[in-house]
C-alpha cells in the first residue's frame, strides 16, 4: 500500500512475479486482510492467478481454453452460491 497525508490509502494495482507482470482485480478492493485479493497475469501462452497478500499462494496457471471456459462459467451463473 502507498500512504498519503490526511490517511488516505492507494492500493497498488499491478506488481511483477518472477518476471511477470500481474494486475489486480478491481473486484478485490477493500477485502479484509487482503483474502479476497485476486491478481492475474495474461501472456499468449497461458493466464496465471495469485494471491500476493497472503504469503506463500501458489501461482495457479491456465491455457487460453480453460480460462475462457472459466470466465464463460462465471458470467453464465455456473458457481452462484445460490444455486
């Protein structure tokens, strides 16, 4: 985090893992202790997802295909709670 005067705080949001450049996900702003933080990495080869603010996360990698069936899911409803 970068502080500033009068308190206030700015999220980094973007940082580099072993040489790759991995952005965080707007979604993850103001999560307690950062446990909901999701950062990604796209490449043309593969899509990589961490977790930065809790120590040790693994590096998660996927193809192209598997992420795109992934977000397809997730827009659709397919892992709602609710259902």
């Amino acid at each position: 985090m970068i502080k500033f005067t009068l308190g206030q705080t700015i999220m980094k949001t973007t940082g580099e893992i072993r040489g790759r450049t991995f952005k965080k996900s707007n979604c993850s702003q103001g999560s307690p202790s950062g446990m909901r933080c999701v950062w990604v990495s796209v490449s043309k080869r593969d899509i990589q997802v961490t977790n930065v603010d809790v120590p040790n996360s693994p590096i998660l990698t996927f193809t192209p295909d598997e992420w795109d069936a992934f977000v397809a899911g997730v827009k659709s409803g397919e892992f709602d709670s609710s259902k």
